[in-house]
C-alpha cells in the first residue's frame, strides 16, 4: 500500500455537547453539517452503505459495478467521502481500494444523537435476551475460567491494551464487590462482566468502569446482551450511578451493544494508547443511571 487519504474530521468527533439545555455549540454544528452535507448525494449514502457493510477493503471499479455507475463518478464520490474522514483510500498495485473509517461507525451516529436531542433518553438495556443463556454473581471457582476468557479477548488485539494474562489474584483484587457476573450456557461458564472503581475518592464511590468478555465460541449466542442487561440492572440497584468504558472503533459489535444498554458515545480518544508499537484509538462511552442524568 502506497499512498492513503487523510482522515481530518472524524478521526476527532467533537465532544458531547450541552444538548439537555436545548443548545448546540457552534463548532460541533459546523462540524456536523459537513458530514450532513457530504451525505446529501444519494450515490454517495449508497457508497457508504456499500463500503461500511463489507468484511474488508472494496475497490472502486468493484463499487462502480455494484451500484450501476461508472468508474469515474465512483471516483469522484470516493474523494468526497474521504475528504471528511467517512472512508480511507489505499493504493494496492494500480487499484485504488476504499474501507470504512472505524470511527466513522461511531461519530456519525453520535452526531445524528446529538442533533436529534435523544442521548437524554437512553434505553434502560438489551431486550429479547436469548433463553439458553443464564447469568450469576460470580465466584472464586470461575475465576480459572474467566482468566481464559479473557485471554482469549486478550489475544484478538481488538478487545484490551493488556497483552499478558493477569493471574488470579490479580483478577479478583480489579473488581468491586457485588459486581462481576457470568453467564453459563449449557451449564457452562462462556462470558462475564465486571466493574472496577475509577477512583478511590469517596466522591467517585457511585463511578465505574466496566469490561465484558464472551468465549470464542460462544460469541454471537446473545451472551454479551445477557450480561449488559445483568450489568446495568444490578449496577443502578447497587448504587451505581455512572458507568464508563473504553472500546476500539474496531469492536463495532461492542459499540453497538453497549448502545442498546443506554451508553452513550462520548469522544473518540485518537492515538490514546500504543498496543504492540501501535497507536490505537479507542471509543469512550458511558452510561447513567436514569435518576442522575
């Protein structure tokens, strides 16, 4: 790969702004109305559809093909999408190959939150849970079984900064009381859910940050639905009265779960942490409960 377009607007979504007071600050507006507008083509919102739908990297003269236009239109709509971060071009020998900007996924369904004023009215949790999956407080015996779990979230590169599986106790000491989960599925453990304090002020008591982890090969099944719902029902029963956590753009099916259980996109931390040598983004979402926010 030779050459890449540059990615300026999405890369760096504009915080939250103070929607509840009916208001909308006039830099995010302006940033918002160029994603609007570059979305005014129909060719254009098909494009994307096209390119955000696909597994990997589609080429122009694949695209022009699928939507019935020429090669040079389809061009032409490329470097529109691409001027304001919604799609990355990649030379690959002498094809020019469009994928989907990760952060795309999640600043532009912000922006159309804040715009619509709906971030005040978040979904309590996931419904229609799946009738084969159970969850329970979590015990010392699972421990064994959550670490390999974890280990494997830890070995996709797309789930954690951790790159060496902690051990037990190290597990056991991360979490607060009365708050981590499992989930068995035909009598077996293949997911959990656990919150760590963000703080040890007294203030930052109500305050935490959240992971959830589902086996390999269990992924899919509705666990993850089934230990968000447990997730934040016992967290607002508990006191809880702010949830936090941090995904990678990449995660799109973390983002969009932890959507449904009335998180909200916050920003989008550009180049937060390295993993592997790597700068890496990562999502910061965060929910409250209904009486605080």
């Amino acid at each position: 790969m030779s050459a890449r377009t540059s990615l300026p607007l999405i890369d760096a979504p504009p915080a939250t702004p103070a929607v509840a007071a009916g208001t909308l600050d006039a830099a995010s507006a302006t940033t918002y109305a160029e994603w609007f507008a570059t979305l005014a083509d129909p060719t254009r919102v098909r494009l994307l559809h096209a390119v955000a739908s696909a597994a990997s990297g589609v080429r122009v003269g694949d695209l022009a093909t699928t939507l019935g236009i020429s090669q040079a239109t389809c061009s032409h709509h490329v470097r529109r999408l691409a001027d304001v971060g919604f799609v990355a071009v990649d030379k690959v020998g002498t094809a020019s190959v469009v994928t989907v900007n990760p952060a795309c996924c999640t600043g532009l369904p912000h922006a159309a939150d804040v715009v619509m004023g709906t971030l005040a009215a978040a979904p309590c949790c996931p419904d229609d849970l799946p009738v084969d999956v159970t969850t329970r407080a979590m015990s010392d015996e699972d421990l064994a079984v959550v670490r390999d779990i974890y280990a494997e979230g830890i070995a996709t590169r797309n789930a954690t900064f951790e790159t060496e599986v902690p051990s037990l106790a190290e597990l056991a000491a991360r979490w607060l009381p009365g708050h981590r989960w499992v989930a068995e599925r035909a009598g077996r453990v293949v997911g959990w859910t656990a919150t760590s304090p963000v703080s040890s002020r007294a203030c930052y008591a109500g305050v935490g940050e959240t992971s959830v982890y589902v086996a390999e090969a269990s992924r899919g099944a509705g666990v993850g639905k089934s230990l968000l719902f447990r997730q934040v029902v016992e967290a607002d029963a508990g006191g809880l009265w702010t949830l936090q956590t941090s995904i990678f753009p990449e995660n799109r099916a973390s983002i969009a779960l932890h959507h449904s259980a009335g998180y909200r996109t916050l920003a989008v931390r550009s180049r937060i942490a390295r993993l592997d040598g790597v700068w890496r983004d990562t999502v910061l979402l965060e929910r409250r409960r209904g009486d605080e926010s």
